[in-house]
C-alpha cells in the first residue's frame, strides 16, 4: 500500500462490494450513512488527530495505520467478524481495555503449561529450560507479552479482537499486525503489518460472503485464463491462479485445481478434499464432471479406504446421506451398474479416447501380474488376492514385471490422450483413469505432469 490514495480506492471498493453482497435479513440493515455515501468509513482524520494520538499512545503509530486514519477516522464491518474499528480518539493499549480478558486467558494458559512442565522434568532440564527460555517458552507465556504490550485495533466484534505489536517493528517502520479469535483454536495469527491484516480480512469477506463486484469478476475472469494454459499444457502457472482463486472463494478453481493435483499424487486425498459434502457444493455433484469422472473414483476410493483400513475421509457414505435426491440417485444407480457382471469402466472423455485407453489396459489387466480384479467396483467389495500381499509371492519379481508392463503400455495411453475431450467447461484432466487399479499404478507423478504438460482437447479449448 503506497498511501492514502490507494486505502482511498482499495476501501471504495471494499464498501461498494460488502453494500451489493449485503444480507440485511442476515447481518441487519446497513447504517443509513453508509447506503447514502456508498462508504462503510467515516471522515478522514486530521494531522492533528494523529498526532494527538500518537502524543496519548507514546508512539509514532505505524505507516500504513497512519494513511488509513487519514482516510476514514474508523471503520465498520472489517470482514465479517469484526463490526467495528476504533478510529484516534479510541485507539488504546489492549492493558488498558475491557479487552484486557485476552491478556488474562494467555497468563492463565502460561502458568498451567509452566507447572504442567515443571512437573515432569528433573533439575538438570529445569536449569537447561532457564538457559533457553527465550526459545522454549511453555505456551501462553510469549503470547501473554505480546498482548499485554499491542495496541487494540478493533472495538466490537465476533469473539475476535486485531492488534498491533509495537515491538516487532520492519524495515518500514510497519508494526506485526495480529488477528485473534477464541473460536479459531489457532491462538494469535500474525500478519506483517496492519496493511495486510486488513487485506486478509477482505479477502476472508469475499471467502465467506461472495459478494458480487470487480473483485468477483476479476477472479472468474484470472480462473477461465488459467484453464485454458492448463489445457495448452501449463501445469504451475494455472496451479498458481488457482491457489489465488481459492483463497477468494472461487470453487470452480477447487474444482479445476483437484484434478491437476490428483495426477500429481495422492489423488484419494485431493478427491476426498474436493468431494466431501456441505451445501455449497451442489454445482459440483449436479454437473457432468461428478457423473462421469469424480463418481467412479469416489466409489474405487471407498473401497480402497474399507480394504486398506487406513485413516481418511470418505465422501461417499455422506454424500449418501447429505446430498440432494438427485445425486443420492447417482450414485446408487452407478453402484448397481458397478456391481453387475457386465459392468465396464468408462473413460470420460469422449467414446473414441475410452476404446483406445481400453485397447491398452484390458490385455496389461489380464496379465496374471495383475491378479486385480479390473475396473469392477463394488459398495462392499471382498478382499482379493493380490501377488504383491500374497506370502508365497516373490514381491520384488512380480514389481518388476508389473513395471516393465507398465512401462510398454504408456506409450499407448500417451498416444490416446489425443483423442480426450472434455465433458464440460469445468473438465481439465482425464481423471477418471485413476479409478482403473492397474492405470492408477501407472500413472507415477512424473507421468501424470506428463499428462498435464500434453494439449488437451480441441484446438479452441487451450491458449495458441
């Protein structure tokens, strides 16, 4: 943030975004001020004011603070749980607030982990704890300086308070800005300075609220770009905008980030991450690309989850529960096709890519390397054998030639990527290969960045 002209313009925005995203019924009518001026602020505070406060505080407030005052003397709705921040006249020392409950719940913490440490220690590592006390404070100890020292931002807000550390000075003279919250469970979260704080609560805003405006369209807008590279075969730009994307609360970039990912490695993490069911989430399970890529990986997840036995979520038995008819619909009829003796995977991707990855992977399935038991997936599968856990297997000969297998039949699956096409907009990746056990060994992290580095689909879907 350079000065005041650009808190003018960020903070324009912020108010003209939060009045269009608003929610009376919700959040309560928008001050009557606030809807005739289009501005969520007060009226810039004068030098003098400043100062005025700085000679009360002891301290030259910090820059970006000092730009802000004299732009808006205050502030309402800094995000969605914070209603109110305090302008000159009401900045204080946290010590010296109502506030002051903090400092008191971090003395509280600090002195039960100090005895819960004391007490399980002998005197060599008491005397080797005081050479290091600065290093191995117990919990609460360096949290407790540090709110006895801050300077409070916020006057009212959802159990949530933001502060300033005059201690932690930068290069710029920018204080360490804190955000904390008793329901977050994360204790103190820093930021470098109040600039930042600040523009973490915007962000946090458009997250939780989806407000309609420049900054909504402006992420759509960097989302569409970064899908058509990922298409032309960009791979860390895309996951870049995407990360971005996410942090605004772009799900189309979860969406389109989860299917890069899940080439890249633990593809039944980034699924269970994408797939598991709240209500925001309808657009995602009533589209094409959860009927045709993300529905046969869930079921294969699930089974693997039940054989394997280890520790993950598993989306499908909430989506069973949770989701709306229709997709409950889905998935059942999917399981009864899956569970049938004629049942064949399909590829999404378009008829012709699905016959040439099928001319590749049913002869490498039948392999008696591959005593798997196909692309059949079942709600409650039996275990089955396999020469990797059988006891009178030679592992390390069966991997082998698994392997060299493997390695043969990529060049036919690579060849087919030139037939793949998406199944909608949101499609960027053919997935649903890893919902077939053998190609799901296959693919290795280096061979899918393979698949994400090839052109994908029609020449018009990627960048020239």
């Amino acid at each position: 943030m350079g000065g005041r002209a650009d808190w003018r313009g960020f903070l324009e925005r912020w108010s003209e975004e939060w009045i269009a995203g608003h929610d009376p019924e919700r959040r309560g009518p928008l001050a009557e001020e606030v809807l005739r001026d289009r501005w969520l602020g007060f009226a810039p505070a004068s030098e003098d004011a400043v100062a005025a406060a700085e000679a009360r505080l002891g301290r030259r407030l910090p820059p970006s603070l000092r730009e802000f005052l004299l732009v808006t003397d205050g502030w309402r709705d800094a995000g969605v749980f914070i209603y109110r921040m305090a302008g000159c006249a009401e900045l204080e020392w946290l010590r010296d607030t109502d506030d002051r409950t903090w400092i008191e719940v971090y003395d509280y913490l600090a002195e039960e982990n100090a005895e819960d440490e004391t007490g399980e220690q002998d005197d060599e590592d008491v005397q080797d704890d005081e050479d290091n006390e600065d290093d191995e404070e117990p919990y609460g100890v360096r949290e407790a300086k540090m709110l006895r020292r801050s300077l409070r931002l916020s006057l009212e807000g959802d159990a949530a308070v933001m502060l300033l550390d005059p201690d932690d000075v930068d290069e710029n003279g920018e204080w360490a800005a804190y955000w904390l919250a008793s329901w977050s469970g994360e204790g103190p979260e820093p930021c470098g300075s109040f600039h930042d704080l600040m523009h973490e609560q915007w962000v946090s805003f458009h997250a939780l609220c989806n407000p309609p405006g420049a900054t909504r369209d402006h992420w759509d807008a960097e989302v569409e770009r970064a899908r058509r590279e990922a298409l032309a075969g960009a791979v860390d730009g895309p996951l870049a905008v995407f990360a971005q994307a996410h942090e605004y609360g772009r799900a189309r970039a979860d969406a389109l980030s989860a299917q890069m990912t899940m080439l890249l490695g633990d593809w039944r993490h980034h699924l269970a991450g994408l797939t598991w069911y709240n209500p925001h989430k309808d657009e995602i399970f009533l589209g094409p690309l959860f009927a045709a890529e993300l529905l046969p990986l869930l079921v294969r997840q699930d089974r693997l989850a039940v054989l394997d036995r280890r520790h993950e979520l598993r989306p499908l038995p909430r989506l069973k529960e949770y989701a709306p008819e229709p997709v409950r619909a889905l998935v059942a009829d999917y399981e009864a096709r899956a569970s049938g003796p004629d049942f064949r995977l399909t590829f999404g991707g378009g008829p012709e890519f699905d016959a040439a990855v099928h001319a590749v992977v049913d002869p490498l399935a039948a392999h008696p390397a591959f005593q798997a038991p196909g692309p059949r997936p079942a709600p409650r599968p039996e275990p089955l054998r396999d020469p990797l856990t059988d006891p009178l297997t030679d592992h390390a000969k069966v991997r082998a030639v698994r392997a060299a297998l493997c390695d043969e039949a990529w060049t036919g699956v690579r060849a087919a990527l030139r037939l793949w096409r998406p199944v909608s907009e949101d499609h960027i990746a053919p997935i649903s290969l890893l919902a077939h056990p053998v190609l799901a060994e296959m693919i290795t992290r280096e061979r899918g960045q393979e698949v994400l580095m090839t052109r994908r689909g029609p020449a018009h879907e990627g960048t020239s």
